[in-house]
C-alpha cells in the first residue's frame, strides 16, 4: 500500500523539523508533502533541508496565504495524481501525535474508508486547551453533528486517513471551504456518500511553539457552511416527503 501525508504549513520554522523526524520515524515507508503557503519565516527551506536528509519528503511552496482548504485540495490533488492509495494529513505544530500515523493507515488498510484521530470519542482528550477554546471545539463539534448528521464526534478533527478512492468519490477538488471547514465540508461528503468512517481516540496536545492560525473569520465561515447545509438538507428532505 503507497501512502502519502500531506501536512500544511504556515509560520511553522520552529516545529517542522521535529515533525519531521518523527513523522518518517513512525512511518518510514510513507511519501510526506508539506503544503507551505510561503511562510515568512522559512518553513519551506528548513522542510526542504530536513527532507533531504530524511528522505522521501517534498515542498509544495504556494505563492501565498491562501488557508487550509486551498492547502488540501492542492495536496490531494497531487496524492491521487500519483496513485497513492491512502491519503493523510496532518498538522505540523506536534498537536497531532505521528506515532499515532500508523494506527490510522491500519485502519483503513482494514475495511474503514475514513479513519479520524478524535478528541471526542472515549479515550481522546485535550490537556491543555484554555476553558473558552475547549467550549468552543466541543458545542461547535455537536452542533456540526447535528446539523450535518455525519455521526461524527470531531468532524473539524484535521489528523486523518482516507482511502484515495473515497477522496475522489467525494469529488474533493469541488469543495468550497477556504479554511478550517474543509474538514467539516469533506466529513459532510463523506457521510453522505455513506463511506464507514472510524475514530481513534488521540491526545490533542495544545501547540508548545508558534501560534495558532485560527481566527474569527474561520468560524464565521464554519458557522455559515453548516448551517446552510443543514438547513439546505433540511428542506430538501421536507419536499421529497411531500
Ligand atoms: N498551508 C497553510 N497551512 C496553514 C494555514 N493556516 C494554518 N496552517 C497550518 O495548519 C495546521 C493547523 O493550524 P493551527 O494554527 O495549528 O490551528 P489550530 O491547531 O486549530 O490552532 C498547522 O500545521 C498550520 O501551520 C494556511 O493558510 N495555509
Ligand atoms: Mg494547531
């Protein structure tokens, strides 16, 4: 089985070499593509020295900041273009754990199409996250699983392994989140093309070095898409009943 990360990147110099390292130490098999949107502060170069000397490990370097779901989307494109047949991400800020990397190409080497690393089924948590951060994920999680249905725990989860087969399926490369909804636009496909999706619980460890790029502006756009697609399914299940 061929399988690619992919690992967006902006403003990450102090992170991505150890993610690196431990990244091609969990999985020394798998191709790594990190998606930098020209990070001022080098992120490019240092993932390009690193990966020289590692091995098996590429830079997309974007011309600009363009947000996670652009970064993705330019990302799976590649993967499936080459023929891999698992397709991961994974954030380079060490909130997601690479050792857990291999449990989640297992599980869907097995018979998942989607395998989740969650923070909101048993066993997952998030230490260290500050009290208004942690209410904002959690009640923002239940309502996308309530608007959307998915049955998703952590549908904003953004550690994750899909079968390459199901990205196409979903017709990937015509989502329309800019930002951090591409996860919840991607979880929504998912669903309802009715693919099996796992979740394996995992740490979240809150980022020791950078910042986060989230803003106010990510969550307006979450807000908005989900709310228009529940609504939108909403109505069109009300008219095919009538
Ligand atoms: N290429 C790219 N990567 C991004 C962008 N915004 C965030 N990232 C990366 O996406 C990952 C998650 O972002 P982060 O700021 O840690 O979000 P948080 O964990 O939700 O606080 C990190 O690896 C970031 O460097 C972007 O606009 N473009
Ligand atoms: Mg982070």
């Amino acid at each position: 089985m061929r399988v690619q990360i992919c690992t967006p990147t902006y403003i990450e110099a102090e992170n991505i070499e150890e993610f690196l390292r431990r990244a091609r130490a969990a999985v020394p098999d798998a191709d790594i593509l990190v998606l930098d949107d020209n990070s001022p502060d080098g992120t490019a170069d240092i993932a390009e020295r690193v990966g020289i000397e590692l091995g098996q490990i590429d830079v997309l370097r974007r011309p600009e900041k363009r947000g996670l779901g652009a970064a993705y989307r330019a990302g799976f494109a590649i993967g499936i273009a080459r023929g891999y047949d698992v397709i991961c991400q994974v954030d380079a800020d060490l909130s997601h754990d690479p050792e857990v990397l291999p449990d989640l190409i297992a599980a869907v080497a097995g018979d998942a199409d989607l395998a989740i690393g969650s923070r909101y089924v048993p066993g997952g948590a998030i230490p260290h996250w500050p009290k208004r951060r942690l209410a904002l994920s959690k009640y923002g999680n239940m309502y996308a699983r309530f608007m959307l249905r998915t049955g998703v725990r952590d549908t904003s989860a953004g550690f994750r392994a899909y079968r390459a087969d199901l990205l196409q399926a979903i017709d990937f490369s015509h989502t329309r989140a800019k930002g951090y909804g591409f996860q919840l636009e991607t979880t929504y496909r998912v669903a309802r093309v009715g693919a099996r999706i796992v979740e394996i619980p995992i740490t979240f460890t809150d980022r020791v070095r950078g910042y986060s790029k989230m803003s106010g502006s990510v969550i307006v756009e979450e807000m908005a898409l989900m709310t228009w697609w529940g609504l939108r399914d909403r109505l069109r299940r009300k008219r095919s009943r009538a």
